[in-house]
C-alpha cells in the first residue's frame, strides 16, 4: 500500500500504458502490484541468490549476492519513493527486476559473453534483463515472459546501446526504447531505482570489502572523504567502538546521508520543473539525483573501490578463471548444440540461446557444467 497519495508527476497504475497481451485487471492488486509479483516467483529471480556480486559465492555465505543487493535496492528505493510520492509498487518491481540478466560471475561474465557474442549482436546484461522477462521466462499458457507493464519494463532497461534500440524500436515502435533514439528519460520510478542501485552497491561494496580483508577501514577513510566524515562522526560519538559495529554505523550514517541528499536535490528539481505528469517528466532532464558536492563524494568513492576492490589481485585472479569457464562453456555449446538442454538446442539463433543459457546460469551450476565438459576444476 503507497504510503502517501500519489504525486501528479508519479505513474498512476490505473493510467499504466499496459501490457504487451492484454489481460483482466486482478481484483485486488494493482498492475504494478502483479509485476512485482510475477517477478518474485519467477525462475531468474530465484537464481539471484547463487550469483555474485563481486564474491564468488563459495567465498563466503556473508557476502552480498545478486539477490540481496536486488533486495537492498528494493529498500532504498521504496524508502526514498515514499518521500517523492511516486508508486512504491513500481519502484520495487522494477528494483528486485533490474539485475535478472546479469551473468554468472557478476561482471566478469557480462564481458566475457559480450566478447564471444560479437559477431552475433553482442550481450548486454540490462538489455538481458528486458530478454529474460519479455521472452525467457516460460511460466504462463497464453504467452513467453512474464507479460509485465509497460512502465516496469522501461525501468528494466537502464541501458540500451544504439544498435539494440533500433531493433527494440522496430518491433516495439515508440515503446520502451524509443527513449535512448529520442534522449528522453523513463519514469520518476525508473530514475529512482537507478540512482538507489548506485547508492546500495556502494555501501555493500564497502562492507563486504572490509570484512573480507582486501580493504581496510581506516585504508578507506585516509582516501575517501564521504567515508572519513561519517567515520569521524561515528567515532565522536561513540568513542570506544571497534570492529563490525564501527564499520556498520558508518556505512548505516553514510547511507542515511545520501538517502536524505537524494530526498532534498529531487525535491527541489521537481519544485523547479513542476512536471504535471509522466509523461511529462519523460520530457525533461534526469530530475531523481544526488546534490553536486553529494555526486562528487560517491564518484571518489566508487574510484577507490574500482582501484582498490575490484582490481585487487585476489579479486582479478578470480576474474581470470570465471572468465575462462564461461570462454569454455561458451565454445562447447556453439560446437556442440547437443549439450544444450533441448529447449535452446532447437533455437534458430544457436549462438543468442548459448548466450541466453550461460547467463541464466548460477555461478556453482556454471561450474559444474565446467567440470562436467572438461573434466577440470579451475577454482
């Protein structure tokens, strides 16, 4: 249930633009409501559990996954959407939707397969995602995917390179990417959940980069300011605290911060630009957004953690082999139709359904299946 009224610049689920095979509107849930639905019990959303984020799960059942970054975005994004008076419901759809095409593998995957796909159209993870709940999913009589609304889709896709919109455009004119051919923007929903996805990674980046050793506390604070105020706020406060109470007070501080900063920057580009539907905030710049002096503390902050995180040695060493399983993996199923499971052995783009089934796949199935059509074990 939305917390507050909505705003006239919201997506009113009575007014959504529908869904691709029309259906009977459900007696007591609203369309957005059922998107959010379909998407929890659908197949791909299950698997988000058993992909990574930058762990590899087998290195530990504490770091985040696929599934509760997708949770955490999810919270961010209800929390802030609340305040804005735009359709919690969509907001969550779309957040708990965004990551479903994502690899095994976590980025690794996504370059691995984009690589190998180059002569077949390339891969894009949230062009994935569209894929995955507009045709993959095969759990309804009357039709392939999850049959969602118009407005949740356009929130999937975050991302959208040329080429794949021209053809998107063309089978779905003015549809959900005619924006990225136009330079318009999706929803107030759309824009929110893109700007928590930002704010839900950074935090959990740190966290599980502390615990995990590969980074340090007082390493972050001496070369990231956003870190060091709320670390100093922290610690004059409480004193004496050490260990994983003093990381998660900081994390929970700087989170709140930036939670607040959105709420306020959005606040005032809407007062400015007074947007009197969606349809009208699809016309205007980007209005969800962190404050400058905000924009540039979480870009220094996501510079150290590309350096020092995500191009850690040990974390590049995991990368070398997960991008060798899926180089594997890929090459056999082109070579070898007959290794698919039926339903994408008979696809006639054989080279798109390899793509299709390497990225549904769990980092440990993935593995598996490596194993099994080697006979080698690369971690």
């Amino acid at each position: 249930m939305q917390g507050l009224s909505l705003a006239a610049y919201a997506c009113d689920p009575a007014r959504s633009r529908g869904r691709r095979i029309p259906e009977p509107a459900a007696p007591t849930r609203s369309e957005f409501q059922r998107d959010r639905d379909r998407i929890i019990h659908s197949t791909a959303f299950r698997r988000l559990v058993y992909k990574t984020q930058v762990f590899l799960n087998h290195e530990g059942d504490l770091f985040r996954t696929r599934l509760t970054h997708s949770l955490e975005v999810a919270q961010l994004g209800r929390s802030i959407g609340r305040s804005l008076r735009v359709d919690e419901d969509l907001v969550e759809a779309i957040a708990l939707a965004h990551d479903l095409g994502h690899t095994p593998f976590g980025h690794a995957g996504q370059d691995v397969l984009d690589d190998c796909m180059k002569a077949h159209g390339g891969f894009e993870h949230n062009l994935q995602s569209l894929r995955v709940v507009d045709q993959l999913e095969q759990r309804y009589p009357a039709f392939d995917g999850l049959n969602l609304c118009f407005e949740t889709r356009e929130g999937i896709l975050k991302h959208c390179a040329r080429r794949n919109a021209l053809l998107l455009n063309a089978a779905e004119p003015g549809g959900v990417a005619a924006r990225f051919l136009t330079g318009g923007q999706p929803s107030l929903e759309a824009q929110l959940c893109n700007v928590a996805d930002e704010v839900a990674y950074n935090a959990h980046d740190i966290d599980d980069g502390v615990r995990s050793g590969l980074i340090g506390l007082d390493q972050l604070a001496s070369a990231v300011p956003l870190v060091q105020h709320y670390l100093r706020e922290t610690l004059g406060e409480f004193p004496t605290l050490t260990g994983k109470r003093l990381l998660f007070e900081t994390i929970r501080r700087m989170l709140s911060a930036q939670v607040y900063d959105i709420i306020s920057a959005t606040d005032a580009a809407l007062a400015a630009a007074a947007p009197a539907s969606t349809d009208e905030v699809r016309t205007l710049p980007a209005l969800v957004a962190f404050t400058p002096a905000m924009r540039a503390a979480s870009t220094e902050l996501k510079r150290f953690l590309f350096a020092q995180l995500y191009r850690h040695p040990q974390v590049q060493d995991t990368r070398v082999r997960a991008e060798q399983v899926l180089r594997d993996l890929f090459a056999i199923y082109l070579a070898d139709p007959c290794q698919l499971p039926a339903d994408h052995a008979v696809s006639a783009d054989h080279p798109r359904a390899c793509a299709d089934y390497i990225a549904g796949m769990t980092d440990r199935f993935a593995l598996r299946e490596h194993l099994r059509l080697t006979g080698h074990s690369l971690f």
